[in-house]
C-alpha cells in the first residue's frame, strides 16, 4: 500500500529572543497513522505544533501538506488545508450549546441552517462514538464530553490532520481509554493523527510512531512496535552534559524539617497532594523532580503556609507549622523562592527597583508605621558586588533586566534572609548555563552553611549531578526518594511517568 | 504596515509630554467645532481662562471645585494602587456627609471647634464604612468591586434622598423636602475668602503622600497592586492590608462630603456629591496615581468647568457644546495613555514576523 504523506516539515527552526525553540526539525506525518511526539518541557512540542497550526510562523525551513508547499499566516489558512489542533485548555464558550460552539467561526450564509447543521454534527457524533448531544450547554458538560466538542469541531471543520496537546492531562484512566478508542476509528477512517505527550505508557498504546525532540531538535523517529519505554526515555533524556556541577560533600545534618501524610486538594476539590510523606537534614539538597504540575507548586505552598491543607503535619524543628501564618513562617526561616514561567509574577515586584524588591521579604523585620531603605540601599550594592549582577543602580526596575539577573536578584535576595530552610522552584528556568552554573554555586554555598534545601527541578541531569537525594513526583504523589549518585536518569524517567513496574525506592 | 508594540519603560517626562500634547491636539479638535458654531477658537478658549482664573472671586469659585475633586482623588487613588477599582466615590462622599450631618443637628450646643472636629471623625467613619461593604465582600466572596461600589452609590442617594422627605425633614421647612440648615457652630470657617477644606486637602494630600511612599502600608498597597502573587509569596496579609486601605479610601470620600455638607451646602441634600467621585476617576487616573500631581490636574479640571460654564454665558453657547469641549479634551487625555503603553512602529511591507 502506498502511503500518502499528509504532513512533512524539512529544517524547521524557531527562535524566540536567544532561545532556539526549534533547530532543523524534520517531521512527517502519514495519512492513517497515529504519530506521537514526546519531549521533555520546553523540547520544542509546542513550537512545532503552533507552527503547523499556523500559529507561528516559522524562521527557516519548510512545511509541506499533502504534497503541496504552505506558508500560513494565520489559524485560519491551516484550518483550511485540514489541520485541526485540539488545545490542552479547551477553547470553549461555556454558555453556548455544542452546537453553536461548534458552528462559531465557520462559513455560511447570513443565516445558519441550524437543523441541517443538527443533524451533521449527530452524524458525525455517532460515527465515531462520540457521546454528545448537540443542544447541551458546555457549561454543564464534563470535561470529557467538552473534549468531544472539540473533537467534533475539528471534524466538522472538514480536518484531517488532527494535533491533540496532551490530551489525557486532564481525563480520568476510562475517559483515557474511550479517547484512545475513538482516535484509533478517525485514524482507520483516514484521518492523520499528531499526538503531544510525556506520557509513555500511552504513547505505547495509541501510536503507531513516536517522534522525540530534545532541546528544539528532532532526535529519532521511531516505530512505537520496534521500542521500548526506556529507549524512549533515554532519548527522551539524553547525553548528559559535559559541565559538571560540583556536589561538595556536606556531612548530613539533623533533620529539620519532616512532613508527614500531606494531604491537600485544589478548588476543584481534587486531591493535588496525596499523602505526601519526607524528610529534609540540614546542609543536604533534596531534588524534586517530576513531570510539570505533578503537585510541586502546591508542595511548596504548603511549606510556606500558602496553601490549604486537607490533613496531615509539616514538623519544623518538631512543631507543627501547618496553620501558621505566613510571615510567621517567613519568620521562622523557611524562605521560599518559585520562579514561574512568567518568571516575574511571584516573589518580585517587576517594575520596582532592587531595593523595593529586596524589601519584599526584609519588611517583616522592621518595626514602626515606616520603612528604613537606607540600609537596604547597602545591602543591595553588596549584592550586586558579591553576586555579579549586572544592573545599571540599584535603583533600575528588575524588569529591565536579563533572566539569569533577576534569579540573582530573587534567590541573592531569599539567602540573605539567612533561612534554615530553603525551597527553590525552577531556580534556573531559561538561563544560560553559565548562569544557572552561578545559581548552583550559591545553592551549593548554603549547602555548606547548613541549609537545608528543596530543589524542585525540570533537568533531571542537573538533579543527578547537584542534589544528594531526589524526590520524584507522579500526579501529587511521590513515587520515589532516592540517593542521586545511584540512580540513573532512567529510574527518575519511569517513577517520573508513575511507571511502576519497577517498585518505587525509599531511601530515607 | 503598522505595529503595536508594548514599551517596556518611559520615562516620566515623555509620558508628561505625550499627555500635554493631547491636550494640544484636543484643542486643535475642537477649534474646528467652535469655528462650525460661527465663533473664534482662540477667543474662546482665552475666555474660559478668564472664567476660570480671572478675578479673584472666580478663583475661590474654580478652587471650591478643586478642594472636593483633590481629596476625593487622593481618597481613591489608596484603592486604585491596589488595583481595587473603587468608583463608589459619590457613595462615599455622601455617607460621609451623612454621618457628618447627624452630628451636626444633634449637638449643637457644643463648642465650634470640638463640633467641627466631631464632624471631620463623623464623615470619615462613614465614608469609611462605605468603602468597607465592597472590600468585605471582596476579600470574603471575591465579588466584582466595580458593581458593588458603584451600586452602593445609588443605594447612599437614595437613603439620603428617603430621610430628606421622611425623618430628617425639616419640620420648619413649611412642607418642603429638606434637611434642617446647619447651625453656624457646624459651618468650617474661611481663611483668606475660602472656605478651610482647602486647608484639609493640603494636609490630606501631605498625610498620604508620605504615607505611600515611605510607610509599610504604602509598600504593602503597591505591591498588591504590582502583583498579588508576589505578595502573597512574601507573607503580606492581603485581606487585612484590602480592608484597613479601603476603610481609609472611603474614609477621605467621606472627608469630602463632610468639607461639602458643612462649608458648601451648611445641609445635607443627596445632590451634595455633584459628581466629584465620578470625576475624581478620571484626575486620579490623569495624575498617574501619584498624589503631587493631583493637586494641578484636579485644579485644571475645576477650572474647566468652570471656564466651560462661563463660555456659555459669555458666547451664548449651549451648555452641552461646552461638555463637548470638556469631553473631547478628555477623550485625547485618556486616549494618549494607549501611546504611554504602547508605540506605533512602522514594520515597511510585510515580511516574516518576529513574536
């Protein structure tokens, strides 16, 4: 049988700023198959789905559709040489039917031919066993039904090529299954099917090919039947990279801080930490790793008093601190610093200058109705000195800043509060190893002061190489703490994706 | 061909200097208008100087304007730091003036200075709670506070409005629907032929100006409105930090309809408020959140209405031509803040885009 080649990408390359998001991707895409694309966060997933979709246009490199050459300027043109994306956040307009959502945004007439409409959504529906009944409002659908709408609203566009962002993120194990089920019908029925996850059990189960991207570049292209999940995660993984990163030998502590049995759920009343049970010593770094929202966030909120606990005690030189206030938490020298994706959002104030920011954690120590900046202006020039920050004053706003500087300026900022704990969040998100390697040092540095730090991390060879022990994370719960310097990165990868066909190991 | 792009910083002086040349351009607008209703721009427009600052007496008429439109602002401007959209000023205002009223008529006896300054606490209590509803029900239901303060301002006219015709009407009044005129003893006294409310906004605008910048709670309301994740990761009590700021907003407002009801209207009518919380929006926004510039912006805009009521006389021009005027100076002033955040770049012919 002749295959027919729906999607080909040749030398694909994005840039953002500095970063290459994508290098030279190659992709294809056969009509009939199910071809999943797995990478770590920021491998270039997205990248190269935005691109096909039309969202990005790309810098270099070609993409072709069935055979023809494209340049899209917008969703629009993409849509209509048959590609459908179905997002990870559902674009939905919640007090519309299916239908109307659906119909949004299509051609027609003046006015719509709502009955004619009608009955090709329910046909398309039923062709694929989708469960939907088109007058339903979305707003009282569950999540796997307004999954459907999406679905069908590719479909009814007249797609072919069909690209799901992580589809399962959100669904239950048997909406997981059915998903699969009906994505397998639209790929016999001629449908080409791109499908984004980390999840490696399902990509074992629904493709038939898995392509890998690490760091923006294509890394293999492999049959799903010829593979196994730990050539995957070795790809997946990678070489690990030649600058070494110091991991002095602290002799362990006591333990200082112990949380046992937490429990803590999210808005939607969903358990996001469960039974969550470790330990951290002083003058040790405990590495957190785990796939993104895997429950790190709500881990470290709940050290630092931000988050709601559901049940269970977080011991701090043996008290119990859950239900504490924040500043008193603060006080008592945990200090947190999370740096999100946005980077600015939480922990500074971006268009203050340094010494407001510095200012953010040293207000609880000052006394009186007023602020004495005066010697916090002392304070940040021996910051910038001792840390290498390259500012134009201390009174510049720290959004102006580069990257690897405002990190310094956050993580400089929460070790001068001389915390005995320290829980650092993605500390070297987009920084260039140099910088990152300069964060390291510091970690290091407090290390040897005795503090006892949570790395939460995303690069699993820089947990091996700085932390002594690595918590993994899988969907809130923890399915491993091991000692770094006898793991591999392929026991992190498998706890990581809550494969547990090896037994998760405690090493406490 | 054009782009927008979002400026990362500008310095005070070229956004002062994009508002200044809206205003220009403003100007410039309307010439045409005047010119269409047959009279000479340049005249006009020096005539609504005239009106506005050329005697003595339309001075203290332009600053009676500006005391309440100053202090109000400076009232909201606590919220707006936050990001806490108050437009429940007029509310507040009369609340204030309400609970400054009840003082007044019922304890005359006593002395004027201890009187005044029962009524100044009375009128910020007030103004206070006004503004304590929303940031209640902020803080505990996470409510929109731009309806609620905004529909507590109908709920304070009306109440007013009910005690004027029900149990606060003046019996002596001979049947008509008013309040009970003020005693002297309640009146605030003038200095240099104006009454002292502009006394109290000096003072007012000094308090809070020092307060936002150098004071914990300043820092706390900047960073809430900077950020309110980085202030809930640096352990600031959002809750506590909204509601103590709101009472103090609401309870300036209330100030305001204290200086209104007593040296103003020497009574209590729900018409007190003339706007000045709904005006105050637009000085506050004008002056960048900060109170120095408050003063000047507040009096520009006194003296244009004032000059904007004096045309009419004077030209024998509608009053709503002189809103048009008014309006289509603000219009420009509001819509330059979209090149303070942003500039236009010319991107020449389409070619691969970069973001």
């Amino acid at each position: 049988m002749e295959q027919i080649v729906f999607v080909e990408t040749k030398k694909l390359t994005k840039t953002f700023g500095t970063v290459k998001a994508n290098n030279q991707v190659d992709f294809d895409l056969i009509k009939g198959e199910i071809h999943a694309v797995l990478g770590e966060n920021g491998a270039g997933k997205s990248t190269l789905m935005n691109m096909l979709s039309g969202l990005y246009k790309p810098d270099s490199g070609s993409i072709k559709i069935k055979n023809e050459e494209v340049s899209f300027s917008s969703p629009k043109d993409a849509i209509k040489k048959g590609i459908g994306m179905i997002h990870q956040h559902y674009k939905l307009v919640d007090v519309l039917s299916a239908k109307d959502n659906i119909l949004i945004g299509k051609k027609g007439k003046f006015f719509l031919n709502k009955n004619k409409s009608f009955d090709s959504i329910k046909n398309i529906a039923n062709q694929y066993g989708l469960p939907i009944h088109p007058d339903k409002k979305v707003s009282e659908m569950s999540i796997g039904e307004k999954q459907s709408v999406e679905i069908i609203k590719v479909l009814y566009s007249g797609a072919d090529i069909l690209i799901l962002d992580e589809p399962t993120a959100v669904l239950t194990p048997q909406e997981t299954k059915k998903l699969f089920e009906i994505l397998r019908k639209m790929a016999n029925n001629g449908c080409g099917i791109i499908i984004i996850t980390h999840k490696l059990n399902e990509v074992m189960t629904i493709s038939d090919r898995v392509t890998i991207l690490r760091k923006g570049q294509t890394i293999d292209t492999v049959m799903t039947k010829e593979t196994t999940p730990k050539e995957l995660t070795d790809l997946m993984v990678g070489e690990s990279t030649n600058l070494s990163i110091d991991r002095p030998i602290v002799k362990r502590g006591e333990e200082i801080l112990k949380i046992k049995n937490l429990v803590a759920k999210n808005k939607d009343q969903v358990e996001v930490l469960k039974n969550i049970s470790f330990s951290m010593h002083q003058g040790e770094i405990l590495g957190v790793a785990g796939i993104a929202n895997s429950g790190q966030k709500e881990l470290c909120e709940s050290i630092a008093g931000l988050y709601k606990i559901e049940s269970g005690e977080i011991l701090y030189h043996g008290e119990n601190i859950v239900g504490h206030k924040p500043v008193d938490i603060i006080k008592s020298g945990i200090s947190m610093s999370f740096i999100p994706e946005d980077r600015l959002g939480m922990g500074l104030a971006a268009s203050m200058d340094m010494i407001n920011n510095y200012l953010i954690k040293e207000h609880h120590n000052q006394n009186g109705i007023f602020l004495k900046r005066k010697p916090i202006e002392k304070k940040c020039e021996e910051m910038i000195e001792r840390l290498d920050i390259q500012t134009p004053g201390i009174h510049h706003p720290v959004k102006e800043l580069s990257g690897g500087n405002i990190q310094k300026v956050l993580i400089g900022r929460e070790i001068d509060t001389q915390p005995s704990i320290l829980v650092t969040a993605y500390a070297v998100r987009g920084l260039d190893i140099n910088s990152a390697h300069r964060i390291y040092d510091l970690l290091n540095e407090q290390k040897k002061n005795n503090v006892a730090i949570l790395f939460i991390g995303e690069d699993l060879d820089i947990l091996l190489e700085l932390c002594d022990r690595i918590l993994v994370m899988c969907n809130g719960s923890i399915t491993g703490i091991v000692k770094a310097d006898e793991t591999t990165k392929e026991d992190l990868g498998y706890m990581m994706t809550g494969n547990m066909e090896r037994e998760g190991i405690f090493y406490v | 061909m054009f782009r927008m792009v979002k400026r990362v910083h500008i310095s005070k002086r070229k956004s002062m200097m994009i508002r200044l040349s809206s205003i220009f351009f403003a100007l410039l607008l309307s010439s045409f208008f005047i010119g269409l209703m047959g009279h000479e721009p340049l005249k006009v427009y020096s005539s609504m100087l005239k009106g506005a600052f050329g005697s003595k007496y339309r001075m203290i008429e332009t600053l009676k304007i500006a005391i309440p439109i100053i202090i109000t602002s400076i009232g909201i401007m606590i919220a707006f730091k936050m990001k806490f959209w108050n437009i429940g000023g007029e509310g507040q205002i009369l609340m204030g003036a309400l609970f400054a009223t009840y003082v007044a008529l019922n304890f005359e006896y006593l002395p004027k200075a201890i009187l005044l300054s029962a009524m100044f606490i009375a009128g910020f209590i007030g103004g206070g709670l006004w503004g304590l509803i929303p940031a209640f029900l902020k803080v505990k239901f996470d409510t929109n506070e731009t309806i609620i303060t905004l529909m507590l301002n109908y709920i304070a006219i009306k109440f007013i409005t009910y005690l004027q015709y029900g149990p606060w009407k003046d019996p002596s009044a001979m049947g008509f629907p008013k309040i009970k005129a003020f005693s002297q003893g309640a009146v605030l006294p003038k200095v240099f032929g104006l009454h002292m409310g502009w006394i109290i906004a000096i003072i007012i605008v000094i308090i809070i100006s020092i307060l936002m910048k150098y004071s914990k709670w300043g820092y706390n309301i900047a960073i809430i409105g900077e950020s309110k994740d980085t202030a809930r990761y640096s352990g600031i009590n959002i809750k506590r930090t909204v509601l103590f700021s709101l009472f103090v907003s609401g309870g300036i407002c209330g100030i305001v309809g204290f200086i209104e009801a007593s040296a103003v209207n020497q009574t209590l009518t729900p018409l007190l408020s003339s706007g000045y919380g709904f005006t105050a929006i637009i000085t506050t926004w004008l002056s960048g959140l900060l109170p120095s510039i408050i003063i000047p912006v507040s009096i520009l805009f006194a003296a244009m209405v004032k000059g904007g009521s004096f045309i009419q006389t004077a030209f024998q021009i509608p009053s709503s031509a002189a809103n048009v005027l008014q309006s289509m100076i603000l219009f420009f002033v509001i819509g330059s803040e979209f090149f303070i955040k942003y500039h236009l770049k010319y991107m020449g012919i389409k070619k691969g885009e970069n973001l």
